[in-house]
C-alpha cells in the first residue's frame, strides 16, 4: 500500500506502523505550538509524496504521546527518528533540510 501523506500515530499504534512496517519509517516527534514543527510539515508531507511506497512519514504529537517521546530520548522538537526494521537507525534533532532528510532517507533504504 502506497502511503502519500503522512501518518498520525500513537503508543497503540505505533508497533503495527513502525516495527512492522515492510518500508523504513521516518517519524516525526512534534507539537502544535513548536515553530519549527509547522516549517518542517509541508517537507515531509512532500517527502510522503515522492517517496510513496519505498519510505513511510509517521508523526507524533508529543504533548498528546509523551511515553512514546521519552521511550525514544526525544528531548527536544522537531526530532526526527528513522527506523529500519523496526529499530531505530538515526535520529535528526532540530529544523534541517529536505536535502539532509533525503539523504538519510536514501542511505537508510540501501544499507543491508
């Protein structure tokens, strides 16, 4: 199933959208009154987009989800935290670029 936009996922959920999922997920911890959060959104809703099928976008609100935040360290948002396989690879910490996160994204898909 080809996923072009985002996921909003919570402690229940995310087990079945992150650990497994067949693709790598890239989920992002944020709130709706972090600046940097809302400048980031429109990037991963265009990453989503363009890599529908080979990557997933997953987002936590972390005022709504904030055991799922401390399980992964998440101790500043926007924190970005790819996972591959069900385990967390890398995490991205603070506003970054399209660029930077494709990048990532890119490696993550091609490492064995």
């Amino acid at each position: 199933m080809n996923i072009t936009e985002p996921i909003n996922i919570n402690e229940d959920s995310f087990d079945v959208a992150v650990a497994k999922s067949p693709v790598p997920v890239l989920v992002d911890f944020w709130a709706p009154w972090c600046g940097p959060c809302k400048m980031l959104s429109p990037v991963l809703d265009e990453i989503a987009r363009e890599q529908a099928g080979a990557v997933r976008i997953a987002k936590v609100n972390v005022d709504d989800e904030p055991k799922l935040a401390a399980r992964f360290g998440v101790r500043s948002i926007p924190t970005m935290v790819l996972f591959k396989g069900g385990e967390a690879q890398e995490s991205v910490i603070g506003l970054t670029s399209k660029q930077n996160l494709v990048a990532k994204i890119e490696r993550l898909k091609t490492a064995a």
